[in-house]
C-alpha cells in the first residue's frame, strides 16, 4: 500500500485494501472496527503513524527500521 503523507488515507479505503489481501473475505465492517479500536490506535502509540480519530486518517511518514522488518520478512516468504 502507498501512503501520500499529506493527504494520508482513509480508514474505510484501506480497510478494503486489507479484505481483498485476506484468503476468506471478511465483512469490511469488522476490519474497520478491528483497525480503529486496535491496530491503529497501537501503532499510533509506537509512533509509526499519525491517526486522527475524528477525520479517520492515517499518515504515514516512513520508518527505515521498519522497512528494514518488512523486507527481511518478505524476503523469507519468498524462499
């Protein structure tokens, strides 16, 4: 997923991004409320993004060491 971190993205845009990456397709609805009440306000709190409750946007403005994870995992998911 890309992120503009001016515009920053919507809560309901990619809670669709998430169901149609799932195997089973959830209710969209329940990926929001999973997103919003859990997931969003954690990865708030660790500083990786900016979530603003009352608009639902999400920013995103880049995190080497997290990249760095994400490449190495997928790099495993690859083998």
């Amino acid at each position: 997923m890309k992120y503009n971190a001016r515009r920053g993205r919507a809560v309901k845009r990619i809670a669709r991004q998430v169901a149609v990456h799932r195997e089973e397709q959830p209710n969209t609805e329940d990926i929001e409320v999973a997103l919003q009440h859990h997931h969003l306000p954690k990865l708030a709190s660790a500083g990786i993004i900016e979530y603003d409750i009352g608009s639902e946007t999400i920013r995103y403005h880049g995190n080497d060491q997290l990249k760095e994870a994400y490449s190495r995992i997928r790099g495993l998911d690859q083998r």
